[in-house]
C-alpha cells in the first residue's frame, strides 16, 4: 500500500526529474546519489505578472532564469483555490476523495485536511529524505494534529493559515508565525523572513543525505503590503495597488534569487564540477531538482480571480 502511495505522492516530481538532462540523470545513476527537491511556490500570483510570460512593468529576472533555464509546464489543470491545490500536490489525489474540493480552509474553521492520508514529506522521509516545509501551509491549523511537523516534515517554519499581515505576522491580531510547533515572535516582511530561512536551512544540509524543501511563500497574495522601498521600485505604474502588487512580486523575484544562489553555492561545495558559466553552474547542483509554480494563478487584469 504504502509503494503505491509512494509512487502518488511523487508524481510530480518524478514528472519533472524525467525531463532532467541525460548528463545529469547519469551522474546520479553513477554516484548513487538520490536527487536534492526544491518545490518553490508563490501564491496568488498571476500568470502574466512574470517577464517569461510577457510582463513589461515587472521584472522578475530570477523567475525568469529558472523558466529559461528548465523546463516549463504550460498546458495543465488545478483547482482554482489555495487549499485543494495544495492538498492534491501533498497527497498526489483528487481533494474531492477526502473533501477539501470546495473552498480554501476559512481561519474559523476546525477541520484539515484527513489525518488518514498519507503525504508527500511522509513518503520521502520513507526514502530517507530530509524534509521541511517554509513558509505558508494552509492544510488546517486549529488542531495541531493537522500541522506540519505532525504530518512527515522534520522542520517547520512559516503560517499555518491562509492569510496573514506581511509584517505582524499575523490575521485578526493572533500571531500565526511558527518553528517547529512552537510561536515565533519576531520582526520583518515574511517573505524576506521566508527566503532567509530557506538559505540558511540549504546551507545547514548535509552532503551526504538528500532533502525536500517546499518553500512556499505567502507572496503575492492578499493584503497587499510592500516595503516601502519596493514599493518606490515602480513609481512608473500609476495605480497605487498595482505599484504595491509589484513591490510584492519583486522581492519574492529577489528572495528566490537568494535561494538559488545558495543552492548553486551548495552544490559547488560538494560536486566535482568547478565550471563558472550559468548553465555550468547550475550543473554544480546536478542533483538538486528546482521546480516553480503558483498555488492559484489568475490572468492580468483579473488578479483576483483565478484562471481555470
């Protein structure tokens, strides 16, 4: 039972790993090494806010480099919320065979998603991954037996519910930011403090055992806050939510630059290859997979509401 739900959970990334070079499928065959996960997620950010897909009033040079210098996914279908994506990517089924099809979980709710599943993080620490999650988590938080930590993810950092103030950290003035289970009263944007945290955990990882970090960042969605000298970035666009919308995407574009800079940083400390070209370097981390995607999107000018 447990291999067929392995072979679910996986899914997607094993999709994505078989379209990897054959130059670096073989070195992993040869060195037996089982392949580094970094599933990067932004949330709530549209499909044309981003320069591979033809944004001209924000750029997202970093973003861009990743869909330039991988392999990009354009023809497929997800729900159309937060939660049922989220809860289909963790478990590898359809949300509606354990009733999360409908809507994102609301922060008075009591329910998660069921106990009885078995997730993405549990059937890699099977396979004897590391396994963290940062940044947003949204599968239920009003009973800590639907948490991360209580779910298959050795680390935790982040929210745990589906909104929450970029600097207060926070949602209705009750403090939703957490390590490991327990409150983290702290001060920053959290997509900075998102980004961080995924860096120093990259650089804390050992050689020798292989990882899966899932860093999803709250970023771009609702409310709209920026630091101000993100949003003074864009005084070129006119309307104001927009301009602070593009602060948003900005620094989540500079902290994801971060973040593959440390993996690349990372995997030239511990592989063979020293060459210093982009594409060489990015050979550097042969066995890290780095995917990308939005846990909803939604097409330009209609942000808010989210493309089938």
């Amino acid at each position: 039972m447990k291999s067929k739900l392995l072979y679910q959970g996986l899914s997607l990334l094993a999709a994505a790993a078989a379209l990897i070079e054959a130059s670096d499928t073989a070195l992993a065959q040869q060195t037996g090494q089982k392949p580094n996960f970094v599933h990067i997620v932004a949330d709530d950010l549209g499909w044309k806010d981003v320069g591979f897909n033809g944004c001209t009033d924000i750029k997202t040079p970093n973003i861009d480099a990743l869909a330039k210098g991988g392999a990009r996914f354009t023809q497929f279908y997800t729900q159309c919320m937060c939660t049922p994506t989220r809860a289909c990517l963790m478990t590898g089924r359809y949300p509606w065979r354990y009733g999360l099809q409908t809507i994102v979980i609301p922060a008075a709710a009591g329910y998660g998603l069921d106990t009885s599943e078995f997730l993405m993080p549990q059937c890699l620490k099977d396979a004897g991954y590391a396994t963290a999650i940062i940044g947003k988590w949204h599968l239920g938080h009003a009973d800590t037996k639907y948490w991360p930590k209580q779910r298959g993810f050795d680390y935790q950092y982040g929210a745990m519910i589906g909104e929450l103030d970029y600097f207060t950290h926070g949602e209705s003035g009750v403090l939703d930011w957490f390590r490991n289970n327990k409150p983290v009263h702290e001060k920053g944007y959290t997509t900075q403090l998102i980004g961080a945290d995924a860096v120093k955990y990259i650089n804390g990882q050992d050689a020798n055992k292989p990882f899966y970090l899932y860093l999803t960042f709250n970023a771009p969605h609702t409310p709209y806050q920026a630091p101000q000298d993100y949003i003074d970035r864009f005084k070129n666009i006119s309307e104001p939510t927009r301009r602070i919308y593009a602060g948003m995407v900005s620094r989540l574009d500079d902290e994801i630059g971060k973040v593959i800079a440390a993996l690349e940083k990372k995997g030239a400390s511990t592989t063979k290859s020293g060459k210093s070209s982009p594409r060489s370097r990015r050979k550097d981390c042969a066995i890290t997979r780095s995917l990308f995607s939005t846990a909803t999107t939604a097409a330009r000018g209609t942000r808010c509401s989210p493309a089938r």
